[in-house]
C-alpha cells in the first residue's frame, strides 16, 4: 500500500511543478500577462501619441492656413487703399506733384489702375489654386495619420 501512495505524491508534485511553471517567469500565463501588459502599454502611449500629433498638425496647418489668408486680404486691402489715395498722397510737395503728373501724363497711373481691376481676378484665383491645394495637402496629411493609426490599433 505505501508505493501508490508515494506514486501519487510523484503524480502531485508533477501536477504542482506544472501549474506552478504555468505562473513561473518564462510559463504560459505569466508570459500571456506580460505579452497583455506590454500590447496594452505600447498601444495606449503609441495611439495616444498619434492622435496628439494628429491634432497638432491639423491646427497648426489651419492656423497657418488662416493666417495666410489674412495677411492676403490685408495686403490687397492695403493695396487697394494704396491706389485709391495715390491722388491725394503725391501732390504733397512740388518734386512729388512733378512726377506725379509726368507719370499721369503717360498714362501709367490709369495703367496700374485698370491693369490692377483686370489682373486682380487672376491674382486671386491664383491664390484659391494655391489655398486649395495646401488644403488638399492638409486632408491628404491628415489622412495618412489615421491610416497609421487604424494600422497601430488593429495589431
């Protein structure tokens, strides 16, 4: 009777060591709970980085694209002003009126006028071309970001 009771004890310890290498540093549920933690851990710091990133590049490139625009309308705003004054502004002292009204007597004055109200319309078509495409480039930037990110959050 004493040999299966030492033959269970073998059997015991083998189920112990078993279970017990399972919990051990290089077992199965150890490892699964540091593989867990390390998944967990490098998604949570890599998607949070991502999507920081991501907000910065969206408001850094319209806060550009914003103040681009306004230094645009200011300096066409500026220049319209400009030339609505250019009258009043040059017949200040005689060597100024001088060549003020050489200038008006060649017609470069009424030149810069109309050719300013003519080309005006493709200055700023110029600029939309231009403002559309940066804003293409924003969506096109934009979109390659949360395509990393929807590649970092199925792994």
């Amino acid at each position: 009777m004493a040999l299966p009771l030492i033959a269970l004890g073998g059997t015991v310890a083998t189920i112990i060591r078993t279970i017990g290498g399972w919990f051990a540093k290089g077992g199965a549920v150890s490892s699964f709970f540091a593989w867990l933690g390390v998944k967990f851990t490098t998604k949570g710091l890599a998607v949070a980085w991502q999507i920081a990133t991501l907000i910065a590049l969206f408001a850094s490139r319209f806060a550009f694209g914003v103040a681009f625009v306004d230094l645009c309308t200011t300096l066409y705003n500026y220049f319209n002003s400009f030339l609505s004054s250019l009258n009043s502004t040059l017949h200040t002292g005689d060597l100024l009126s001088t060549a003020y009204q050489v200038l008006v007597s060649i017609g470069a004055i009424d030149a810069l006028k109309d050719s300013f109200a003519v080309f005006n319309v493709c200055i700023v078509a110029i600029g939309v071309a231009y403002l559309l495409k940066y804003i293409f480039k924003t969506i096109e930037v934009t979109s390659n970001e949360y395509f990393k990110l929807s590649v970092l959050l199925q792994q």
